[in-house]
C-alpha cells in the first residue's frame, strides 16, 4: 500500500483480511484508530494485518482493549509533562519541543515495555512458567 493511498472499510478488509465485524470490534475497542474517520492508511492495513494474526490464535478485540485504556493514560500524563515543559514557550519552541518529545516518548515506550516483558521472560523457568489464566468467560461454542 503507497504511504498516502486512503482505502475505505470495504477497501481495508479486503486488504487486511479482516471481517467488517472484526473492523468494527477493533474501531469500538479503539485499537485501530484512522487519522480521517472511515479512511484507513498504511500503518492501519499494518495493524489489521496484525490484528487478523492474533484472531487467528483466539484472540478477541476486547482482549487487547487494554491497549487503549493504558495508553490513554499514557498520553494523558505525557500532555501533562509537554505542557508543563511547553507552556511558556514561544510557539517556534514550543513546536520544535513537542517534536522532540514526540520522539522521545516512541522511544521511552518502546524500551520500557520491551524491557519488562524480556525481564519478565527472563524470570521465567520455562515458557510454560504459569498456567494459562482462566477465560474470563466460556467460549461460544461450548455452551
């Protein structure tokens, strides 16, 4: 997909393999979230693609809604620190900081959370350290 073509939904699912259900279920759990609203750009089809991936292993959207939910207080904090740190700047500054903190931000996550995970993995006796957790609810087809 060129980095400037916006598909539609219709568009979308056909490239990413997903379901207008599945598209809709990721749009509602905030998981995929499109700069224009209902046109859908190369790093959505990414994302969809990924997401289709993890459908295929049982996973649901709202298993990975805290995705949203965490990073909404991530951002929430990271506006808090932009505008203590922006507040009295000129707009040139002010525009060259966010920019920068734009940057550092993607970094910051990015180490942080690869770095708990590979500690986490690294703390582990096996990959098979813990049971897998119990379903929150019963699949639908075992009823």
């Amino acid at each position: 997909l060129e980095p400037r073509r916006l598909l539609d939904a219709k568009a979308f699912c056909r490239e990413t393999g997903l379901s207008a259900g599945q598209l809709e279920d990721l749009l509602q759990a905030r998981l995929l979230l499109p700069l224009e609203e209902g046109r859908f750009d190369a790093e959505d089809v990414g994302m969809g693609r990924m997401y289709l991936g993890a459908f295929n292993f049982g996973i649901r959207a709202r298993d990975l809604s805290y995705y949203a939910e965490l990073g909404e207080k991530i951002v929430d904090r990271e506006m808090t620190l932009r505008n203590r740190m922006t507040g009295r700047m000129a707009y040139q500054k002010d525009a060259a900081a966010t920019i920068q903190m734009v940057k550092n931000a993607r970094m910051c996550r990015a180490y942080v959370i690869d770095r708990l995970f590979q500690h986490r993995v690294a703390a582990m006796k096996d990959l098979k350290d813990a049971p897998p957790p119990e379903r929150e609810e019963p699949e639908p087809w075992l009823d």
